[in-house]
C-alpha cells in the first residue's frame, strides 16, 4: 500500500478511530482480531489461526449472546 493509499484511508477513517487505523497500517497491532482472539496467531496461507479454546468460547458466546 502506498503512502497515498495510507492517507486516503486515514481520510475516511472515523477520527476516533485513526489511531488504531494507524497502528494496523504500521504492522503494530492485528486489529480487532486482538481483541477476540488474543490468543492468535497470524499464518501466511490462512490469515489469522485461533486455538481450540479461543473457538469453543467464542461459540459459547454466540449461543449465550441476548440478541
């Protein structure tokens, strides 16, 4: 991604959230995913690989979410 590219994105970014943006454009932080998932870890064929664990609880949670 270009550095252009990068500002334009920045530019459509809501401002409370053009810290975070930044943090992922810099490589610094894996995003949301962090927060869901602390436990991943990042593979170059499938993206973002969650354990076992992190799986079932979040399948747990699916099914005890009031919504």
């Amino acid at each position: 991604m270009t550095r252009q590219d990068k500002e334009r994105l920045l530019r459509r970014t809501a401002a409370d959230h053009q810290k975070q943006a930044r943090e992922f454009l810099r490589g610094r932080s894996p995003g949301v995913m962090q927060r869901y998932a602390p436990d991943a870890r990042p593979d170059p064929d499938e993206g973002w690989v969650e354990s076992d664990d992190t799986v079932e609880r979040l399948r747990q949670w699916r099914e005890e979410a009031a919504y």
